[in-house]
C-alpha cells in the first residue's frame, strides 16, 4: 500500500483509490472533451455563464488568468482599492474619463465584490459605465459564489453585466479547498486568450477530487437551487437578533455607510467590539480558547464570521453565549467610539511609506496581528524596491 498509515488514520483509504490521474475515461483538464467539459456546461448553465472553467490552483489563478486575457503589457487596468467601497462607480467612471483626456483606455476594470465583510458594490452600474466605453470588466466575487441560491441574495455579478468572474466555490459553498470556477459572460473577451492563459497557470497534474467537489456541488445546488439555503437564512436572521440586544457589541449594516447602500451578504457577520475596550485579537482569543468560535477576519476592533450551509444552531448558540460573556465582562459604559476596520490595505507596492501608516502598522502587529504582504513581518525592517 502506498499511501501513508498515519494519514490513512485521519482519512481513510477512500481518497486514495480516487486520487486518479489523467485517465481516458476522466478527461484531459487542459483540454476537456468528455466528462469534464460537460461538467463544466452544466456548471456554466447553472451560474449564468456563457463559459465556465473548473480552477485546482483556487480564486487567484483565476483572477491571474482574467488580468491577463485582458491586458497586455503596458496596458492601463482600473483596480479599485476599496478604500471607499461606496464610492467605486464614481472611482470608475473618474479613472476612465481621466485616461480618455490623456488619450488613453483601460485594458479593463477590476473590482472586487462582494468584500471580505460582505459589502457590495453596484456591479450593474458600474458594467454599464465599463461597457459604454468598451472596457470589460472583471469582478472577483469570491466570497459571493452563492447568491444566485437565495432570492434574498444580492444579485450575482454575472446577472449584472459583468464579463469575467471568479467566485471561490469551496467558501460558503461545498466544494474541496482550493477549488473555484472562472465564469465567461459574452463576448468582449476572448474565450480562447482566456484558456491558454489558465493553461500557463494551472497545474498539468490536477486532483481529480478537488474537479469532481466542483461538480458535486453544482449537482447539489441543481437539486434545490432556490431552498437549499432556507434554514441558515433563517438561523442568520435570528442570531441577528439576538446580537442586537447585546450591550457592548454592535453589527456592521448598511446604515454603517453614509451613501445609501443597497446589497450585503446576509451570512457575513462583522462584530464590533470596541465598547469592550478589547481589540478583534483580544476576542479572538478569548472565543477561540472557550467558546470554540473561529472567525474568517479578525481586525483591530472588529471580527467577521461567515455563515454556511454547515452553521448549525449549536455554533449559533455559542456565538451568542460568547457574546454576551464578552459583554458581562468587558462592558465599558464610557469609551471612544473608533469606526469598525473594514480589512482595507494600509499600504499597497508604489505607495510613499509614511510614518502615519507605519505608527498604525505598529499598533496593530503589538495587538497581535499578522502583516500580510510584509517581507518582514515584526516591521524590523522594510524593503524598498527602486525600479
């Protein structure tokens, strides 16, 4: 036997015996003709899409291969920071019209929606402004791969005009990790540009069962497309309200953000804990180590949760029960009220480091964050790049 005892105890044999390689009867994943192209059709048919393509190398590879089947070198893509996530149609259209006075056009428009924290941008708006100029537009809706299963939802961006989309199915749907799709809508990009580019970035040796997860759960959601999120839409909505009535903690919604927003993911659940007078980093500790509460983004003063088709009313319960321990304990009447962290870059490559930015990066790495992006991440030293 050659796959490893010790592992065999975790897992058994079974994913062993299906860890196959590029077999006739399976396909060939560079340049599908069988099983894998209809799986794929049928995924394209499910999700609105005029093509689909099955990623193993996750989100990131598709958002590689969707810049790059767009823009060539020397190319100008519009990328939107999220710095002021209510203000990206307005970004959009400023970026297009400045490059038109300069005698150039965007390659494309690249945005991401919804956010780490659920918030959505106005994907409908924003693709009729890209396309009356004849710029595609890109949008990594990888925390939103299931809106199109609820009419609760907010709307998918493929049923809003966007060209190339890229959701993590294994997020809040059922898939393996690491497994994602790439969706193709129309015809402003070419569809063949776009595969050669996903065959210089994937693997040429794909898990089989990461391919079959992805058709798995395109064959779950067509069983139940409409109800099969009924019962955590419900929990999510009493959980809500049970949080509302808890001293001390406080929800991100949209009268959060002053222009009047109309789409958040309803199973993202950003917590405010700064009446606590304790940081996200405190609370993830804290929930961690006694409640067995583990969430998706932790910030300086805030955390997020995501909700799947898995939360039961167990994990609800002690969401709550954690909650209102924090609350009993931490309460402080009379604090500064600080805006919630949303998860926005502090600094992104190009950008003057200032001692501002630097001051903030400290603060949050003292309170036990990690710097992602960071050569170094204590902040002992930083790299400059002279180009």
């Amino acid at each position: 036997m050659a796959a490893p005892s010790s592992l065999i105890d975790v897992i058994g044999i079974g994913p062993f015996l299906h860890d196959a390689t590029e077999l006739p009867e399976l396909d060939r994943f560079g340049y599908p003709t069988g099983p894998l192209l209809d799986a794929q059709q049928m995924a394209a048919n499910l999700f609105g899409a005029s093509q689909t393509w099955f990623l193993v190398c996750g989100t990131t590879c598709g958002i590689l291969a969707a810049i790059m089947s767009t823009c060539s070198p020397g190319d100008t893509l519009i990328l939107a920071r999220n710095s002021h996530v209510s203000a990206t149609s307005a970004m959009v259209k400023m970026a297009i019209e400045e490059l038109e006075q300069e005698g150039k056009k965007a390659a494309g428009v690249f945005i991401t929606s919804p956010t780490y924290n659920g918030v959505c941008s106005n994907i409908s708006e924003i693709s009729q402004i890209c396309h009356s100029h004849g710029i595609p537009l890109i949008v990594d809706e990888a925390h939103g791969a299931h809106f199109k299963f609820h009419p609760d939802m907010p709307k998918t961006a493929l049923s809003q005009g966007a060209d190339l989309v890229i959701q993590s199915t294994h997020k809040v749907l059922c898939s393996f990790s690491q497994s994602s799709m790439l969706h193709l809508s129309g015809d402003r990009i070419d569809r063949d540009r776009v595969h050669k580019c996903l065959q210089s970035l994937q693997t040429t040796s794909p898990n089989w069962l990461l391919l079959a997860s992805l058709d798995a759960t395109r064959d779950e959601l067509s069983k139940n497309p409409n109800t099969l999120f009924n019962e955590v839409m419900e929990l999510v909505i009493q959980v809500k309200e049970l949080i509302n009535h808890i001293p001390g903690v406080s929800l991100l919604d949209l009268s959060c953000f002053s222009n009047n927003f109309s789409f958040m993911d309803p199973l993202r659940m950003t917590i405010g804990v700064q009446e606590l007078g304790l940081s996200g980093f405190d609370v993830y500790n804290i929930l961690s180590t006694s409640h067995g509460i583990e969430p998706e983004l932790i910030g300086t003063q805030s955390f997020t949760l995501a909700f799947s088709l898995g939360t039961t009313k167990e994990h609800a319960q002690r969401l709550v029960s954690g909650l209102k321990y924090l609350s009993i304990n931490f309460l402080q009447e009379e604090r500064e009220i600080i805006k919630i962290d949303h998860g926005i870059p502090v600094l992104i490559p190009g950008e003057i480091i200032t001692k501002r930015a630097m001051d903030y990066l400290i603060q949050v790495k003292d309170q036990g964050a990690f710097l992602k992006g960071a050569v170094d991440p204590l902040l002992s030293t930083v790299v400059v790049c002279d180009f």
